[in-house]
C-alpha cells in the first residue's frame, strides 16, 4: 500500500532475495523510462523503497506518480504469486 508523505507516495517492497529485487527494478526503470517520469528509491538486498513525487511540479503528487504507483504495483504482483 502506498502512503502519502511529505516527501511523495512511498512504498516498500519485499522480495525473496536481492535478484528478485534487482530484477523488479530493471522492470521499473523499464517503465519509468517509457512514462519519462523516474523514482527515488533505494535497494538493500531484498528490499526497494520508492518515493515518487513530481519534481517540476514543486514536488507535490500528481496523476503521474499515481499513473506509475499503479504500474509498478501491477510489476510487484507478479513477484507474489
């Protein structure tokens, strides 16, 4: 579940092992390049933390950042089956 913060939506997401982590990272930078709209998130070992704000919007939340939090929740389902 994303929260609201002052920093953006954040997120952290559980994988079995850091390939398992890496590899949903791959998928998102993937993503994130085709919507030109980046995460800050950072990765140690088995867990990614993502925050995503619009930075040319003052950093506030905007429908591109839920546009990819929907997308990138859509990557993480197919790590939980």
């Amino acid at each position: 579940m994303w929260s609201i913060t002052p920093e953006g939506l954040n997120r952290t997401f559980l994988f079995r092992n850091f390939g398992e982590a890496f590899a949903f990272m791959t998928r998102v930078a993937e993503i994130a390049e085709t919507q030109q709209h980046h995460p800050d998130w950072r990765n140690v070992w088995n867990r990614v933390e993502i925050t995503l704000c619009t930075h040319d919007q003052g950093n506030s939340i905007t429908a591109r950042d839920h546009q990819l939090a929907a997308a990138i929740d859509e990557v993480y389902e197919a790590y939980k089956a």
